[in-house]
C-alpha cells in the first residue's frame, strides 16, 4: 500500500474513532498511538495528522501530541443542516439505482445498530449507522456530492448526538434507528419527494440539539 492510501486510512481511523467517542477532547492523540494501533510507519501517520490540522479537526499541542479542536455549537449545528440536504439529495438521486440486496444490507445495519444499542456500544452504534447511510451514499452516482459529505463530515469532531448520560444516548439512539426502518420503507416506496423531505426534515432536523 503506498504512502497516500496509508494517510487515507490513518485519517479514517483517527476520525471514526473521533466520531465515535473513543477519541475525546481530553485525549492527547500521537503519531505513535496511531503508528501501533495501524501497524504503519511514522509517514503516514504524521501526513494523516497534519492534514487534520489542515481540515480544523485538530490542533497541535507543542511536545505532546494533537488534541481535539473545540467547536463552538453555532458551528456544529451549521455543519448539521448542511448534511442534512446534502444526505437527503444523495438518497434522493440513489433511489432509482437502489437494489434489493441494498435495502436488505441496510436492515442488516439497523439490526446490528440495536445489538449495539442493547449492549450499550456506541462506537458499534456510530460504525453501523454510518454504514447504513453509505449504502444510499454509495448509490448516488455522484462523485462531487461523495466527496463533499465526506469532506463536511472530516471537519467536525462528531455528526451524531452523544451524551454522558447513558440513558440519555441510547434512548436517542434507539429513536434514531427506528427511523432508519423508515428510510427503507420509503425506498421501497420510491418517493423521491417524500424520501428527501424525511431525510432532510425529520431525520436529520436537529430534534435534541444539546447533544449535538
């Protein structure tokens, strides 16, 4: 694998695990932990960071490490509504190019997301709903409109609700994910216009903002 898939794929750890929790502001995250964790050279690992630097998700912190950057709630909930439309527009163009085997992988995800859910694993939660929304994403055939949901989502240090408060996330977790049941009901129903305005307007709006 060369030098720029190994940045790729560092960076997409490093951001899973930011999204996910596993990587909180209180963590100091440095080229070593990454090098061990993905069995790669320092190379890699240091691009992987800098450019996170670049993109705002992290800063430097002088003879440490990195930490994660804190964003201010205007600038998360901003981010929000962009993912929003930009989610709802990738379902909507997928929709015509949706498989049965696609809306079968997505049950397959929401069954899993509530394993998690059950067992209280919210990095388990975080990957499976991702991976359900990038069954449509995958599906839209649009490259510029890939490329920038990933690129909105490399810029923030969570796009899912989080709490401390266990009951508190799973409770919106788990509503979250019935909603995803949803999802599959109106692409089987194949209603652009009610599939984008679900999206955009009901599963995205920002329904418990304090934990965004």
């Amino acid at each position: 694998m060369d030098i720029t898939s190994l940045r790729h794929m560092a960076m997409d750890n490093i951001l899973s695990k930011i999204h996910s929790g596993e990587f909180s502001q209180e963590n100091i995250i440095t080229e070593t932990m990454i090098c061990e964790a993905l069995n790669i050279s320092r190379t890699p690992a240091r691009e992987a960071l800098i450019e996170l630097v670049a993109n705002g998700v992290l800063e430097r912190v002088p003879r440490k490490g990195y930490a994660i950057t804190k964003f201010d709630h205007k600038t998360k909930l901003g981010a929000y509504e962009i993912l929003a439309n930009m989610d709802a527009l990738a379902a909507k163009l997928a929709l015509p190019n949706m498989t049965t085997a696609d809306l079968d992988k997505m049950r397959e995800h929401i069954d899993l997301a509530n394993v998690a859910i059950k067992y209280k694993n919210y990095p388990a939660y975080c990957e499976q709903q991702e991976n359900f929304h990038s069954v449509y994403i995958n599906k839209c055939d649009n490259k510029q409109l890939m490329a920038l949901l990933k690129q909105i989502k490399a810029t923030l240090d969570r796009y899912t609700y989080y709490s401390k408060d266990e009951t508190e996330l799973f409770a919106i977790c788990a509503s979250m994910n019935k909603e995803h049941l949803e999802i599959v009901e109106l692409f089987e129903k194949g209603d652009k216009k009610k599939l984008f305005e679900y999206l955009s307007d009901n599963h995205w709006s920002t329904k418990a903002p304090h934990l965004i």
